[in-house]
C-alpha cells in the first residue's frame, strides 16, 4: 500500500517527498503533512522473553517438576507449553541464537565468550550480517530493555572503555540495560551496569539486597515510564535473571519452604517427577525414563555423612526457582495492573540449556573451588560445618551432579552435553490471548530457541530486514512458531536441527535422532577420546527421551543421519570440532586479542570494574604492585588495588593508618601480611614484591611489603588461585567493589580515604628493582623507551 513504510531496508529511509514551494508560512498554498513518530505496524504486540538461567525440563512445577512455579503454571494455563524446545546446552550461545535468530555457530558463538578463539564459528563476534532482533524491533519504531544477564561481550571488550558494539545498549539494539556482563555473578553484590556505565547496589543483603527482586523492580519501573510516557509505542522487554545459576543464593525463608523434602535423593526424585510429567501430559503415557549413566553416582553411592549437604544443596536450588518464579510474576502482575498484559507476547523459556552438573559429584560450597580443579579441599566435613550457609552471602554454592540429573528428568545427560535432549531441551511457554484462541493447551511440535525472533517478527507484522545499516543481511535461520498456536495437529516446520558444544554432536532430522557424547562437564582433567572413536546413537521417532538406541539395528540409517549432520554443520561454521578447555582459556592459543601486552601495565586512581581479561595475569608468576599515593592528615584507610572479592582475590590496603596485604585463597584462608606502623602524611610509595614458589599452579610464594623502599612487613603465602580469582569480581583502584578481599573492611568502607596517583603491575623481569621503589626517574624512561 502506498504510503506506508517499507521495513526491509533498516534504518528506514526518510524519503524526499515533493511539496509545493512557497515563500510565505501564511501562504494558503503551504501545506506539509504532520510529523508522524515512528511506529510499527498497527496492532504489533508488546513483547516480554523471560530467559531463566541453568534450569532444566524436570525443574519446575509447570512441567511436572518439583519446585512450585505458580507463576509459570499460570502463564502456561492462559497460554501454551511447549514441550519439545530446544536451546544449544550453553550459556552464551543459546542467548547469541536467541537474540539474532540465526544458529550459534553462524554468529560466531559456538561457545562461552571466555573460550573464544580464532575460527569464525567460535570468535565470540556476532558479524554485521546478523543483526540482533532488538535492533530490527528499535528500527521499527519498538522501545528496547534488557534487564539481566549479558554473556554475549568478547572478553577483550569487557572493560570501561569498550568498545561496546556487542554491549545490549551499544550494538545489541537496547536502548536501555541494567544488569551484568559475564556468565554468572554474585546474587547479593553483582557487579551491575547502567546502559555501560559500572554501578553498585543501593543497598547490602542485610538490607534486604537480591539481584532478582533488584532487576525485577527496574524492569517495573522501565515498563511503567514507557507506557507512561510512550502509550501508543511497543516495548520489547528481555528479562534474563542470573538465576538459576550459581551461585545458588535466596534468602532463607525459601529455601526453608523445601526444609526435608528431598532427603530420599536424586533417584527417587527422578520418579516422582516422571510421574507428574506423564500425567501433566508433557512427557506421553508411551515415554520411557531413562537410565541414569555410570558416571553419575546413585543416592545410595553416596557417603551417609555427606547426604544431609546434598539434600541442603537441592533445597536452596529449589527456593531460588521459586523465589524467581515469584518476581517474574511481579514484573507480570505490572502489566496486568497497567492494563497491557493481554497486548503482550509473552514467551518464558524456563532454561537456557539444561540443569547444570558444573557443581561435580559432590556439589561445592565455593564454585570457584572446583573451576580451579582443587574440589579436593572441599570435603564433605568442611561443608558439613557450613551446611546453614548454603544460600547465604557466605556461600558461593552449586549442587551436585546428581540433582542436575534429576532437573533433567526424564532425558540424558546435562547442560554442556548438546548430544542428548538433557542438555538442551526446556520447557517453554507462551502466552498472547490475541493471537492464542486455544490457552491451556500443550504442543509438542519441533522447535529450537532459533525460532524466537522470527516468530515475535510475524507476529509484529514486520518483514525480515535485507539491510540494515548498510549490509546485506545473512536470512534467519529460525521458523516462525505462529502455526501451532491454533493447531496442535499442525505438521511441524522444523524438520533439521543440529546440536554441537564441546564436541558433543547431534543431528535432528524428521523426527529421528543421531547423537554421540564427547566429554561431560565434571571430568575436565581426563584425556578426552579421539574424535573420530565417539560412539554414536541412533534414537527412532517415538522415542521421546531417546531411550532405547536403535544404532546397531539400523546402521544404514545412522550413517545416513552422519553425514547429515557433516552437511550441516559445514553449512553453520561447526568445523573445526575443537575440544580443548583449559587451553582455549589461553588467549595466545585461542588466537583472539587481548587488551594489554608485556609485562607492565599503569593504572590511575578511580579506575575499577576490571575484569580478569583486561588486566595482566598475576597468577602463578612472581610480580610486583607499586602504588604512588598521598596519606591525608587524618591518616590512610581503606583499599588502595584490590583483585577478586570474598571468595578469592587480593588486596593492597590501609587499616588503622597502616599498610596491609592480603591473599584471600578461596574464601578458605586469608594471609595478612600487615605494618606495624601507622604512615604520616604526605607523598609515599607503597610496593608489594609477590614471589612466586614455582613449579606448577597453584603454588605458594612469599610476600614483601615495603614503604618509601624500606621493607616494612613479610609473610608467607602456603597456595594460591591457580586460575580465576572469581567469574564476576573485578579489579579496582581506590576500593573494592562487591564483595570484600580482606575481612579487615567491608566494601561501603574500602574506599581509600586518600589519594592515589598510579598503580603499576609488573611481572617476572620487569618486577625486579634493587632499591624496591621507582623514582620518577625510572618511570619516566620506561615511558620514554615504550613510544
């Protein structure tokens, strides 16, 4: 029709219409048409995604699990279940595929942004080909939030200085972010970001601070202004909690709600759960449950005296769902109450991927234990003793392997094993009284998270953008879910899906399954397999939890689905298959870039939230910290550097006028090494000399503190961090936001009460000085030779 806008080509173009020229306003000849706001077509909806994180099939109450989702049960009655939907098993990939509605691996992210590398299918980097839904419905006239989690940034992007392309409010196509960067973050001090700019929370968790209740009052009150302000205009809403990642952290009184309810384990939850599903109708009558693998230890298996721990494990799991459940219907009740609920899409995908068995065999009090490969210190009287802290800010918890097998229910395997539907099959709902006649219904057709974006797109009436900003645009991969919203019977559009991360491999094809598991999340030290010797599994199409392996009954066929799977995975930039972990963490093998070279690196007073990735590594080497900085007359407090937070790090830092240092291992042992004397006023220079035992990770080292040059304190260091201090803690100059290093200061009172000129790290060589100071003398030719 003429007259309207066309949307293929984004930005859309102003076009010059012709208007009769006159000289005068008054003029009665003077006529232009009033300026029109931008808007989409008539009768788009509001659009709101829920992402819940690390949740699996089995978990919540709307899919027959046991967590009470009363929330989710509502929306499902008043909308759609969908029972076979399917994610990527990871993090940052099903977000990456969501957004942009194109595979993974097209977008540059078949895995976490920390283990990108240099094959385009793995760079971390969405190309300008694939732009992101939210800025097709931006450029369509739609207003843009995203409230939560972010874990599409290159690691190398990640510090106060960007660049922000792939940051939701820079080019993600959101107008407005509050939330984190980064796979997980502490539920009770996140390291949060306004649009790119680093904030803290208003309050502590004694009184009363939680990220979700937190992300979920901003979603509100965005909401509440846009339609306040903007009631004819859209909005797209993406609210991506942390949780259910660890850490598991809610406040007690849910957890409490769960107090004995899984003290008969993972086995016999895995049957009551079948049970319920079955007769909810989301897993058919037909449907066998699986076998739990050898690899995952029965109840039984496990030590009598460890059971009360896991059982407390599984309770706060179970509360923090709730607790989620619970503020999404907040942010539900806000739309009812603002009267535009029903001119919403809602889709809630309960689960990125599939529950997560990164917590090992025994569960964890402290994560970042066993992502540094020493679970061996947690034993089970260690967590026996910290049992009612599970939860709590003292806690930086995850449940054992077993319970994510049980969130599962009734498939395979776990998050990280995209082979077998354990990993990437979750429960989705969607809910739009306008385009959703037949509410309260189940479907069971095919689909993958890729979908999303061209379904909230037919639904708006917006076509696909050719173009935007210039570039030919790559088509989406993704089918429209719109013809199963009136038709349970519809025959279902996606008929070939493929499924990869860490080389776990399979192949969706008209209802048949080829599959082969490479590795599984809590083995990283064992020597994984030569690719070529994986084992794969062939399961038929009425086998809905890929049971029964057909495999050496129809090997014709599973060659067939083989190279079906090669054709598409060379189709989506899957190849090369690359299993290595801990060497992709390794930027120089990896082949991406990284912010700061050699062995030195200058920071300035006032610079904080920097991550591990855009800092030098001080790990396992012997270094040097050297602060310039001036002691007011009132005497030094607070925090001059500090790396990491409670539960692992390091810190440079006045107490009572004296300067201090400590290593904080894990949150298990912190090592002071302390002055004895107060500073005067004035001009000082304050150096840490770090060195390093040697011989491997993780080693211990011995501690210099010196004042002016003068050595003023000495300590010994037994181990240290060998690999991340923390997943979401950061550096910071002149305190020490989220959780405190040191229990000498809590983080509102780190900050340093005088002033600091510079902080210079330096490693190895470059850490030695005889005279254990640097005059100007020496800085100014170390800038002078490196121009």
């Amino acid at each position: 029709m003429t007259g309207l806008p066309q949307r293929q080509v984004l930005p859309i173009p102003a076009g010059t219409p012709d208007f009769p020229a006159t000289y005068d306003a008054k003029d009665p000849d003077t006529a232009f048409p009033p300026i029109e706001p931008l808007l989409p077509p008539e009768g788009a909806p509001n659009v709101l995604i829920v992402l819940i994180d690390d949740c699996g099939f089995g978990a919540s109450s709307a899919f027959g699990g046991p967590i009470a989702t009363p929330t989710f049960e509502r929306l499902a009655a008043e909308g759609l279940r969908y029972t076979r939907f399917h994610t990527t098993a990871l993090c940052s990939p099903t977000r990456a595929a969501l957004l942009s509605g194109r595979n993974h691996h097209t977008v540059g992210m078949g895995g976490i942004t920390e283990i990108a590398t240099s094959a385009p299918g793995y760079s971390s980097v969405r190309p300008n080909d694939c732009a992101p839904l939210a800025e097709t419905l931006k450029l369509n006239g739609y207003s843009t939030a995203q409230f939560g989690k972010c874990h599409e940034v290159p690691v190398w992007q990640t510090s106060p200085m960007g660049p922000f392309d792939s940051w939701p409010s820079g080019g993600g196509g959101f107008e407005y972010f509050y939330g984190f960067i980064g796979g997980e973050t502490n539920q009770y001090a996140p390291a949060l970001y306004h649009n790119t700019t680093p904030i803290e929370p208003d309050r502590t968790p004694e009184e009363g601070y939680h990220l979700t209740e937190d992300l979920t009052d901003r979603a509100i009150d965005w909401v509440r202004q846009q339609k306040a302000l903007m009631p004819t205009k859209p909005f797209f809403a993406y609210f991506a909690p942390g949780a259910t990642h660890a850490p598991h952290h809610v406040p007690k009184e849910w957890s409490e709600k769960y107090r004995g309810q899984f003290d008969d384990g993972w086995d016999a939850l895995r049957e009551r759960t079948f049970a319920r599903q079955q007769e909810l109708g989301v897993v058919p009558d037909t449907a066998d449950l699986t076998a739990r693998h050898e690899q995952i230890p029965s109840w039984d298996e496990m030590p009598d005296d460890l059971k009360p721990v896991l059982a407390r494990q599984m309770e706060v799991y179970a509360g923090f769902l709730e607790h989620t459940d619970h503020n999404v219907g907040r942010l539900i009740d806000a739309l009812a109450e603002l009267d535009v609920l029903d001119d919403t899409l809602v889709y809630v995908i309960v689960g990125d991927n599939g529950a997560s068995a990164e917590g090992d065999v025994n569960g964890c009090f402290n994560e970042l234990i066993n992502l540094n490969g020493a679970t061996a210190m947690q034993t089970p009287e260690f967590m026996a003793e910290r049992i009612e802290d599970f939860g709590t800010p003292a806690a930086y918890n995850h449940y054992a392997v077993g319970w994510a097998h049980a969130m599962n229910t009734p498939y395979q395997w776990t998050k990280q094993v995209a082979s077998h539907w354990g990993g990437t099959r979750t429960g989705t709902i969607v809910r739009y009284p306008k385009g959703i006649e037949r509410a309260g219904e189940v479907r069971h057709q095919f689909h993958h998270v890729i979908d999303v974006a061209p379904t909230i797109l037919e639904m708006a009436g917006i076509p696909e953008p050719t173009f935007v900003h210039g570039v030919q645009q790559h088509p989406y991969e993704g089918v429209s879910m719109a013809y199963t919203f009136d038709d349970d019977q519809a025959a279902e559009r996606r008929r070939t899906q493929y499924f990869e991360m860490f080389v776990n491999r399979g192949i969706y094809h008209q209802g048949w399954t080829a599959v082969t598991r490479h590795s599984v999340p809590w083995d990283q030290g064992k020597p994984l397999p030569p690719i070529d010797d994986d084992v794969w599994e062939l399961y038929g199409p009425d086998d809905w939890t890929q049971a029964h392996d057909l495999a050496a009954t129809d090997p014709e066929r599973l060659a067939h689905l083989r190279r079906k799977f090669l054709l598409e995975a060379s189709k989506y930039k899957v190849f090369p298959l690359d299993d290595r972990r801990i060497e992709r963490f390794n930027s120089d093998l990896a082949g991406r870039p990284t912010l700061i070279h050699g062995n030195r690196q200058v920071l300035f007073g006032g610079m904080g939230r920097l991550t591990e990735n855009v800092v030098l590594n001080v790990k396992n080497k012997s270094h040097a910290i050297t602060a310039d900085l001036t002691v007011p007359e009132s005497g030094a407090n607070g925090v001059v550097i500090a790396q990491g937070g409670a539960f692992g790090g390091w810190s440079i830092y006045f107490h009572d006028g004296r300067p201090a240092y400590c290593y904080n291992l894990f949150g298990m042992q912190r090592t002071h090494v302390r002055s004895d004397t107060a500073v005067a006023a004035g001009s000082h220079q304050v150096r840490v000399e770090f060195t390093y035992d040697g011989g491997g990770l993780g080693k211990g080292a011995t501690v210099d503190l010196y004042l002016d040059g003068a050595q003023i304190a000495s300590g010994r260091i037994d181990a240290t961090v060998p690999l991340a201090f923390s997943g979401d803690e950061t550096m910071d100059v002149g305190s020490d936001t989220g959780t405190p290093v040191s229990d000498d200061y809590d983080s509102r009172g780190s900050v340093f009460t005088g002033s600091i000129d510079r902080v210079q790290i330096d490693l190895g060589d470059d850490a030695n000085d005889a005279d254990h100071l640097i005059s100007p003398e020496e800085r100014m030719r170390i800038i002078t030779t490196r121009q």
